[in-house]
C-alpha cells in the first residue's frame, strides 16, 4: 500500500507525454508476455522503496523471474543474454 501510494504521489507531477510513456511500458511487457509465453514486468530501475520514481526514465521491461530475484536490493539495469 505505501509503495502503490509514492507512485501516486509522483504520478500527479507527469506531463501527459511521461503517463503515455508509462502506459506503453506496460504495454509492451504485456505484448512480450504474450508473444514469448514468458511472463514480463516493468521495473524501477532504482526501487521506489529506496527512493527511485515512478518516471519513464526510471522504468524498464525485464523478464519476471529476473525482477524478483533482484527484489529492491541492486538498481542494475537489465541487459539480454544474447541467443
């Protein structure tokens, strides 16, 4: 509930440019999920919980098995294995 009530708080300062951006994050995570069978999230880069925002440039699409293993511990950001 606290984390879903800081990204609120930030989510009242987005220009209508950064929640469209926001929206095709999670858009695409789901179009993935989709495609590759493989669950998808969109991540903050740093945490929230440790004091990153709920921003476009704070956000990235990774695989859901590698964002839980992260928790809020590291602010990596997610690179592909190449195939």
């Amino acid at each position: 509930a606290k984390r879903r009530a800081l990204m609120r708080e930030y989510g009242a300062n987005l220009t209508l440019i950064e929640e469209k951006m926001i929206e095709q994050y999670y858009a695409y995570a789901s179009r993935l999920t989709q495609k590759l069978k493989t669950p998808f999230h969109v991540d903050h880069i740093i945490p929230v919980s440790r004091g990153g925002v709920h921003t476009p440039d704070n956000l990235q699409v990774v695989p859901a098995k590698w964002n839980w293993s992260k928790n809020n511990r590291n602010t990596e950001k997610w690179h592909p294995s190449p195939i």
